[in-house]
C-alpha cells in the first residue's frame, strides 16, 4: 500500500517537473530568440514607387544598417492608393519585428480623414493598428513661384504674396503634384491660415506641374525641396519660403512660412519614420528605436539626407506616436477646410 502511494507520488512528481522543465526550455528559447534578434532578413515596405522621395529616404538607411549593424532589411515596394496598400500589409503582418512600414505623412496623417470622408472606409486604423518606433526625416516643401509672374506684380516676400491674394481673389494659380498629396495640403493649409483663395490645378505628379510652372502656365507652387531645388539655385523659379518648422540647411536663408508670415503653428512638411504591427514586445522595440536612432544620425545617411534637402530626426517610439495623433489631428482639420477629395 505504501508502495503504491509513493509510485504514485514519484510519478506525480515526475510529471510536474516534466511540465516545468517544457515551460523554461519554451521561454528560454523564446528569450534567446528575441535576445539574438534579427536573426533574419527584415522585410522594409515601402509603399511609393522605387525612385520616389519615400523611396530615396529608405534606402541611405538601409545600406547603414547593413554596413554598420549588421541587419540585412530588406526594401520591398509595395505602391498604391496613396501608400494605403503597402501600409495595410504591415498592419496585418505578425508583429515579431521583422516587418516594418515606411510610414508617411500620407499614411499616418493626411489618409485617414482624406479616404473616410463621405462615409468612406479605411483598411486599417494608423493608430491602433501599428506600432510606431521612430520618426526617421522631415523633407520641407517650398513655395516658389514663376519669376516673371513675381516680377510682374511685385512680389518678393509671403507678405506681398498674401496682400496681392487678397486683393485678386481667384486670380492666382496653384499647382499641385496632385489630390490630396502633401503638396497640395501643404498649399490648402496657406489658403486656410491666410483667408486667401487660390484657384488649385492638381496634376499627375510634381514633375509635369513643374514644367508648367517653369513655362509660366501657372503661378505658384508648394513643392517638395528635392524635385525643384536646382530650379531654385539657378534662378528659373523663385523660392519665397519653406515650410517646415524651421529653416532647411540646404537654404540657410530662406526664411519658414511661420515667421515670413508671422503664421503661428504653419508647418506642412512631408515626413518618413518606420512603424511596425500593432502589439510588437518591448524588448525588440527598444532595440529597434536604439539601433534607427543610431543609424539615422550616422554621419553617411546625415550627409545623404541633408544633400537631398531633408532633415534626419530620429526620435523615440513615444515622441513619434505623440507626433503621429497631432499630424492626424491637423490634417484632419485642413481636409475638412479645404474639402480635398480623393480623385
């Protein structure tokens, strides 16, 4: 009887430690699994087309990472309804920190009001549905207009932009890279903060408004500093001000919309930063934020962004998730003013 009892005790027992011992080796592989992450490639959506401005940030960081980490990222283009499908991808991805979206301002701030207005839907919630982990850069656009149109009516400053608007409503012709892109905002939030009414001419992309700008077939534009910055340098259109936050370093002297204009709280730049799926674990977030940070101040991709007029941020996942619910909120507000629609 005694024997029996002990035989069952001993085999309880064995089958206790049996329990545990599965339960460490689990949760010992699952720590070295995320201690020694990456342990493979990370797969980078990027979700504008190769050779676009979304495109040509991502990349200088990839090659860091690489060269100076280790971390074999993986850019995979994604394109469509504004950034929308790659982004949507991301959210539905596993959130293991092997995948990563290049988010945008279109992304996760200009999109959400911009596609649910009119009983719209969204494929995912940029808030709820990612994991922010680090703002990455900031590309200001810059207003520039037809220099024989400036010449013509004496404009040189925002101020005498603003006072001949004023005076001529509807007169003045605004192009835009499109619907909706920041570009466009960028020239809404003007019109809206300086009660100004401008006549907006959307184009296929910056290049073709460009050519129509340097042509004098119409007279202002807020574009993004890469694609007209030669333009610019070589006196064929004229630059009154970014506008961004503050001033670029490619333009030391051009001053911000904000203070040209004395227009508190004018900021309209294009911005990248890399989010994950929603719910990733803290360990591998921090590692990520660590190494983006380190990455992004690198003196080889400070030297490539700034060449190209964009400004590297890095900044902390709880700095970048604050910045992404009051991009959302300010967008949210121009859209509405401006009753931008999606073509």
């Amino acid at each position: 009887m005694m024997q029996s009892s002990l035989s069952k005790a001993l085999n309880l027992a064995s089958k206790v430690f049996t329990i545990f011992a599965v339960l460490f080796l689990a949760n010992t592989q699952f720590t070295f699994a995320q201690s020694d992450y990456p342990n493979k490639p990370i797969r980078y959506v990027v979700p504008f087309p190769a050779g676009g401005a979304t495109d040509n940030i991502a990349r200088p960081l990839q090659n860091e990472l690489l060269n100076s980490f280790k971390w074999n990222v993986v850019i995979d283009n994604k394109p469509g309804a504004g950034g929308n499908i790659g982004a949507e991808i991301v959210a539905k991805s596993a959130p293991d920190g092997y995948t990563w979206l290049m988010a945008s301002v279109g992304t996760h701030g200009i999109n959400l009001p911009l596609y649910t207005q009119g009983g719209g839907k969204m494929p995912f919630d940029p808030i709820k549905d990612f994991t922010p982990i680090s703002l990455v850069a900031e590309l200001p656009n810059v207003l520039v207009l037809n220099p024989e149109f400036a010449a013509k009516n004496n404009i040189n400053t925002v101020n005498d932009l603003i006072a001949y608007a004023k005076a001529n409503p509807g007169k003045i012709n605004m192009a835009s890279s499109g619907n909706g892109t920041s570009i466009h905002m960028a020239g809404e939030l003007f019109k809206t903060m300086t009660k100004t009414y401008m006549v907006h001419l959307p184009y296929k992309g910056s290049p073709p408004a460009v050519t129509d700008l340097l042509a004098g077939n119409v007279d202002i534009m807020f574009d993004n500093l890469p694609s007209c910055i030669n333009y610019i340098r070589a006196g064929r259109l004229k630059a009154l001000a970014v506008t961004s936050a503050k001033r670029s370093p490619a333009f030391p002297d051009l001053p911000t919309i904000a203070e040209a204009a004395n227009l508190p709280g004018y900021e309209a730049t294009s911005w990248f930063g890399i989010v994950g799926p929603a719910n990733m674990p803290a360990d591998i977030l921090n590692k990520d934020s660590t190494t983006l940070m380190a990455a992004i101040n690198s003196p080889s991709v400070r030297e490539k962004y700034l060449a190209m007029g964009a400004q590297p941020v890095g900044n902390t996942p709880a700095q970048f998730s604050t910045f992404i619910k009051n991009e959302i909120a300010k967008w949210t507000k121009v859209v509405k003013d401006s009753g931008a629609k999606v073509d």
